[in-house]
C-alpha cells in the first residue's frame, strides 16, 4: 500500500517535471519579448492626438489582447502547476527514521533496566488500558512496542547497532514513477494505458519542442526570417533607386507567406484603382503596366496595395478579412523597415557613398509608414 502511493507520488512528480520542461523557459522567453516589444500599434503621434486620448487603450481592449489562446493556455498551465505542486506537498509525508532510542527518550548505550524503566513509564503515559486516545494506542502499538523489542531482543539490538534497524540490513527499495490504477491493470487495457501515458507526457512534448526549435531556427534575434535578410542583401544594390525600396521591401519571407484568397481579389481591384496614381507605372503605357503589375506574384501585389491604402489613408474601405492582413502587414513592418535600413548602410564598398541612395529610399519609407 505504501509502495503504491509513493509511485503515485511519483507520478505526479513526473506529470511535473514534464509540463515545468518546456513551460518555465517558454514563459521566461514571452515575459523577454514583451519587455522589448516595440508597440505594434502604428497611428498619428501629434500632440493634439496624443492629449486627446484617440489611441489610448481601454480596460475592455487590454484583456481582450491578453486573452489570446496562447496566453491562456499558458495561464492554465501554470495554474495546472500550482495545483500539482501543493497536492504534492500535502500528500507527500516525510520519512521517519526508527530511533528507538529517541522513542523510548534514552541516550544511546543505555542499560536493560534503563530501558525497562523508561518503557513502564511511557506505558503508564501511552497503554490504551491507561489512556483511551487512539492516537495514543497507535504510539504505544506502532512506536513504544517496537522500540523497547528492538533494544531488549539481543538479535534485533544487534541488527539494530550494526545496520541502523532491528530487522538487518534493508534491500534498496525503488518506485516507478505510474499512477497506482494503471499498476493494478492486467492485460492489453493496461499496456494501451501505458502507450498513451509515454504518447502524451513524452512524445507529444518532444514534437513541441521540435517544432518549437525547428521555428526558432527561421528568424534572427529581431525576430526577422534569415530568407528575408538573403532577399533584401540580393536586390539591395547602390544603383536602386529611392522609388525601387518598395519593391524590394515587399519580398519579405513574412509577406509572401501571408495567405493570398479568391475572395481578396474584387477587394484589390477596388484597391487598385483608389491608389493606382500612387503607384509606379508608367502613364504612356497605362495598360501594358497594369497588366504587368497584375502578373506579379499575388502576395506582391497585395502587400503593395496594403501598403499604399496605408499611406493614401483608404484602409476604411478594405474588407475584414483584408484588415487582418493590413494589421498583420503594420505590425511586422517597423523589424522590416530595420533589417533594411542596416542592410542598406552596411559599408560594402571602399567609399560607401554607393548605397546613398538606396538608404535614402529606405528612410523615406519607413518614415511614410510609420508617421501616417
């Protein structure tokens, strides 16, 4: 009975250890991103904006951004945590050493009649003819008893000063971390219980934790993909002109990725025509450019339409869906704009006055996103 509430206790250490693994440095990582995490919101910045409290956030839209699933299920984890934590501690009891000395409130290498007379004194104190308490009773049965047996007994008095217990020397005792159901099981349900144990606290964190690295290793430290960097390296070259930057500031992985759907594509067309005078197209040769402009790759032509609703100020008329991903586009657009700029002020030839005006165009970029 002992044995099997310690293999249930641990289990639950188990359960533990293999939810804390992955939680505690995940946690420390969101609580570091959040403390570095310029805000996402891009608006107006005016004094009269900023006094009147436009963009201030309210109570309602602060939970509403910490309620997302990841939060959550973070929260419930860590509350999932807590509770192991303390049923453990309550259910766990310490181990008592025997010492029948200490029991019987003797010095070590007291003598027989010392022992006998501390025994009648605790009998008068603990018997249950004496007392009725059965706590009493359990002391006496459990603790006094055996106590005075191991030291009067010549072989347990023995045992007892050689090997630390009246019984001789104790085989060493291991537990398996299992629940006590799943070790009463016989059969095939046992065993399918077991695979599903292994499946869910092993297995299925290993994935996480694959996935998790195998992600990890797609962005730098500015949280911007490696293929977007390769990209911007590529097109950035000191003959780019200052017009050029959006196109390659469009190519970015993160863009390219971001769903394109047939429902977008009357919601572009409208686009289209609200901003095609912002666009770089050549008026001698209208409809040849448009054609051009839509043979592109679709993610292309949406992020350079996105991008110039933003700036032209019609992303009212856009739809919810499109919404979405003009929020999605604004939030990664300030790590973009970064990574550009640094790229193109790295130093790569001898004067480095041949990436003036590439890094011109990057500056007037960013300025025109982030300040509309």
């Amino acid at each position: 009975m002992a044995a099997a509430e310690e293999n249930s206790s641990l289990f639950l250490i188990f359960i533990l250890t293999m939810i804390a693994l992955p939680l505690v440095p995940y946690t420390i990582t969101r609580l570091c991103h959040a403390a570095t995490k310029k805000a996402k919101t891009i608006h107006c910045r005016c004094s009269g904006c900023h006094r009147s409290g436009k963009y201030r956030k309210s109570i309602y839209k602060k939970i509403s951004n910490f309620s997302t699933w990841s939060n959550l299920t973070i929260l419930l984890l860590w509350i999932v945590v807590i509770f192991l934590i303390y049923y453990i501690k309550l259910s766990s009891r310490e181990v008592q050493v025997f010492e029948p000395y200490s029991i019987l409130g003797l010095e070590p290498g007291a003598s027989e009649s010392e022992i006998k007379k501390s025994y009648r004194r605790l009998s008068i104190q603990y018997h249950p003819d004496k007392n009725p308490d059965p706590e009493a009773h359990t002391y006496f049965v459990e603790s006094i008893s055996k106590a005075y047996q191991a030291l009067t007994d010549p072989i347990s008095r023995e045992n007892y000063e050689k090997y630390g217990h009246p019984d001789g020397r104790q085989g060493f005792q291991m537990g398996i971390a299992l629940p006590k159901f799943l070790l009463n099981m016989d059969g095939a349900s046992g065993g399918i219980m077991l695979l599903g144990i292994v499946g869910l606290c092993i297995l299925f964190p290993l994935m996480i934790a694959v996935i998790y690295l195998s992600r990890s290793s797609k962005y730098t430290g500015n949280y911007v993909m490696h293929q977007t960097l390769s990209t911007y390296y590529y097109f950035m070259k000191p003959s780019l002109a200052p017009s050029k930057v959006m196109d390659v500031f469009i190519k970015a992985a993160e863009y390219m990725e971001m769903p394109v759907r047939r429902s977008d594509d009357e919601p572009l067309q409208k686009l289209f025509v609200a901003v095609r005078s912002e666009l770089n197209l050549d008026l001698k040769n209208i409809r040849t450019e448009q054609a051009k402009f839509w043979k592109q790759h679709p993610s292309l032509v949406k992020m350079e339409l996105l991008i110039q609703a933003h700036l032209t100020r019609e992303s009212f008329a856009l739809t919810p869906a499109l919404v979405k991903d003009y929020r999605h586009m604004l939030e990664l657009a300030p790590r973009l704009l970064e990574e550009l700029v640094k790229i193109a002020l790295l130093p790569r030839s001898p004067n480095g006055f041949g990436w003036l005006r590439p890094a011109i165009g990057v500056v007037e970029l960013s300025q025109s996103i982030i300040q509309v």
